[in-house]
C-alpha cells in the first residue's frame, strides 16, 4: 500500500512537471523566444515524439532557427490539424530544393483557403516559382570551379580582375531610403563608345544604353522592352561580340530574389530576344547577379549570397564551358548538391590550362572511358573521377596515347612504302625513319603504362582519404 502511495505521488508529480513544460514552452513560444521554447519542445517530444502540438511548435522554432531540414521532419509529423503547415512545408520544400514537393504542397494551401482570399495570388506565383525550380533542375550545369571567395557586398567586384578588353565595371550604390540601398552597375565598352547601365525608374531599376556621339552621349534609353520588366532589372555586362547580354532580375521567371538572365541582340526583330533563365547552379533561391564573362582568357565570375550573412557575397571563378555540359543523372540527391554548388570539379590555379582539354571530352557527349581503378570500380565517365591530380594525369595519359597512335599509323604507312619499293635503295631511305619510328613508340609506350599506373594510383589515395573520414 506504502509503495503504491509513492507510485502515485510520482505520477501526480511527474503529470504536474509534464504540464508546466508545456506551458512554459507555450509561454516562450507566444513570446517569440524560439531558441529557449525549441530546448523545452525538444524535451516535450522525448516523452509524446508524435504529438502532433509538440511537433509543430517545435518545427516552428526550427524554422524560425533556420534549420530547416529538421523542421520539414517535424511538420510532417504534426500531421494536417495545422491549417499553416502546407504553407511552412511549401516555403521549406522550396528552400532544399524539393521543388515537385514545394509546388504540391502550395496547391495544398491554396485549396484550403477562400477562392477570394488576397494571399492566392501571391501564392500562385510562388507555386510557379517551384514549378520553374522543378524543371530547372533537370538541366543543371556541370561547372569547373576555379575558386570562391566571401567578401563584402559594397565592394565584390574589386574581385572581378577581367581582361580590360572586355571594358569596364563601375559599381556604386544608392541610397532609396534610410533602410534600403540599391546596386548601380555601369558597364563601358572597351572603346568607350557605349555605356550600359542600371539605373532607377518609377521605384524599380532598368537598365538603360547610351552611345558616345563625339563629345556628348546621346539620350538615355531602356535597352529593350524584352529585358526590362515590372520587376527589377540589373547587373549588365555585354560580351565582346557587342550582341550577348547578362543581367539579373527578381522577376517571376527567377527562383528567389535576382537570377542570372541571357539574351542576345536579333538584327531581324532589331532588338534583343527573349531572356532565359540559366539555370542552375548559377542561380538559386537566393540572389545571384553580376555574370562576366572573359572569353580571350576562358574565365568567368558570378556573386551569390546563398549561404552569407547580411552584407557579405560569394564571388565564383569558373571556367565557361564551349558547349553546355548537363549532369546525367536521375539521383535527385546528386542534383541538389549540383545545384546547391556542394557538388562541382575543382580545378587548382597551376591547374587552369588543363582545363580546355577537361571541356573538350566532356563535350563529347556520347564519349565514353573504361578506367579500372580496382577489382570493383570502374569508371565509364570523366564526370566519376574524385582526385583532380588522377584526372590531369589520365588527361596527360590521353594525349600520349594519342600520340602513340598517330606515329603507330605513320610507322604502318612507312612500312608498307617500304613493303612496296622494289628497289633496295629506296627501301635505305626510309629504313632510319622506321626504326626511329619503331624506338620512340617503345619508350612512349613504357611512358603511356606509367601514367595510366599514377592516374590510378592517386584516385585510389583520393579515394582512401576520403573514406577515412
């Protein structure tokens, strides 16, 4: 009886706790302090893991911590008591790049409200936001990074250092209010005779051209109804042939704020096409902006602040690729690490000239490899290799055996010349030849089965590193 009547007084006691922890989280949650009711849900849910108040209040705080592939976990949990959670799981769904998913669940939402709610339209655009992001992720570029580097929004493109050939960037910023301040790209050709610039107009930016005619330019224009929109239009720079144009807008055909855009001028409508979206990874749910391509020296910069603090940007040197090269794969997992640029090849400064090589048997798109790194990897794809130092190395092991094969055919249209001379004198002509021939394909050989051991080599110690962590 004695026992039973501690039993009871536990549970009394434990009950009380129970619910002064959920009032507590309840309280700090109200208040907006989302980093203490997150500690008290968390513990909430060691006890109850699939209530469904805990779980939401608890993704609540996950979102707002922005931590957001934990919160997706818990609002699926809290199930559709909820009225908001399609609301959250769409903007999270959109935010990790389950774009099928984020436009599902904003279908949810909008079905569930009044068919004259004001929030619909909104809501629509978004969902084809997601939409958009669901098709453009089937089409993602495989680039080769240079490098990236954080720095400060005020200055990025101290860190553009392009041939002055191509002309000149100006970046300044104005002031629209005491919270807001505004980019302003002004972008002179090489000449001098041409400015192309952003600029504000009715409470948006476009971007605006002017000529040079002799001492005066002439009258600001738009530089085309096809670029400028209702929306924010910025960050131009032309390509040397004077006809291809990058910009950036947060119109409703960009993923999240600025996207990176293409056009090119048409001399039969007399104006520039209709822009295209470039996709991933240039481009993300974030604001990506300021494309410049060096054509003479095969390298080119873009600005994202995906992933940075407020002021900050990341700045990417990456090699353009000739054609465009798209990852072939239906690993949803390796599309978002694409995307997301956790995912890319990583070419070393002393490594840039190999480059070129890289792009030409990636475009080759059929093109097909059998490297045998061991009993139980094969590579078939260029794409496949982890080691940068294995790949230059097969990359130098190509070219030999290249070699190889072009004097293998020399030496063969040598001998049947010989084969073919019915004189013994002319056969003496070219009999050094041959032998030449004959020894340098020898030690070219003994050289080609070298490299083809050290590029495999050094992706099996790329590999074993890679494990060990």
């Amino acid at each position: 009886m004695r026992f039973r009547f501690i039993y009871i007084l536990l549970f009394i006691s434990s009950t009380t706790l129970f619910a002064q922890s959920a009032a507590d989280g309840e309280a700090l949650f109200n208040n907006k302090q989302f980093a203490k009711a997150k500690a008290v849900y968390q513990s909430l849910l060691t006890s109850k893991p699939y209530d469904p108040l805990f779980n939401y209040r608890y993704a609540r705080c996950l979102y707002e911590l922005k931590d957001y592939s934990n919160a997706i976990k818990h609002f699926e949990l809290s199930g559709s008591r909820f009225p908001l959670t399609p609301w959250y799981l769409a903007e999270l769904y959109f935010l990790s790049y389950r774009f099928d998913e984020s436009a599902k669940a904003y279908q949810n939402y909008i079905t569930s409200l009044s068919p004259d709610d004001k929030k619909i339209a909104e809501l629509e655009l978004q969902k084809k936001k997601s939409e958009l992001g669901a098709k453009l992720i089937r089409r993602i570029e495989n680039i080769t990074i240079i490098d990236s580097i954080s720095v400060e929004k005020n200055s990025f493109l101290k860190k553009y250092n392009f041939n002055p050939e191509l002309g000149s960037l100006k970046h300044s910023q104005l002031k629209l209010n005491s919270k807001k301040n505004i980019d302003i790209i002004n972008y002179t050709t090489q000449r001098g005779d041409r400015t192309i610039y952003s600029d504000t107009v009715k409470g948006q930016t476009d971007i605006l051209s002017s000529f040079k005619q002799l001492e005066d330019w002439s009258e600001p224009v738009s530089i085309s109804k096809a670029v400028n929109t209702e929306s924010n239009e910025n960050y131009p720079f032309l390509l040397l042939d004077g006809l291809t144009l990058y910009f950036a807008t947060d119109g409703e055909n960009s993923l999240g704020g600025y996207d990176i855009f293409i056009t090119k001028y048409s001399s039969n409508i007399k104006g520039f096409l209709t822009p295209e979206n470039i996709g991933f990874p240039f481009n993300s749910p974030a604001n990506d902006y300021m494309m410049v391509i060096d054509e003479q020296r095969n390298l080119g910069w873009f600005a994202t602040d995906r992933n940075q603090p407020a002021g900050k940007v990341t700045i990417y040197k990456f090699v353009p690729n000739k054609e465009k090269i798209i990852y072939r794969t239906e690993n949803l997992d390796t599309l978002v690490r694409a995307a997301e640029l956790k995912l890319y090849r990583k070419v070393l400064r002393t490594n840039i000239e190999n480059v070129a090589i890289i792009q030409h048997q990636h475009t080759q798109k059929y093109q097909q490899l059998n490297f045998i790194v061991n009993d139980s990897l094969i590579y078939t794809h260029f794409e496949e290799f982890r080691s940068n130092k294995a790949l230059t190395l097969w990359n130098e092991y190509t070219k030999l055996k290249n070699s190889v094969e072009n004097l293998t055919t020399s030496l063969n249209t040598l001998r049947t010349k010989y084969e073919a001379y019915e004189y013994e004198e002319d056969r003496k002509k070219i009999t050094l030849e041959i032998l030449q021939k004959e020894v340098l394909i020898f030690d070219l050989q003994k050289e080609l089965d070298l490299k083809l051991i050290s590029s495999r080599n050094e992706e099996i110690i790329f590999l074993n590193k890679s494990y060990d962590y």
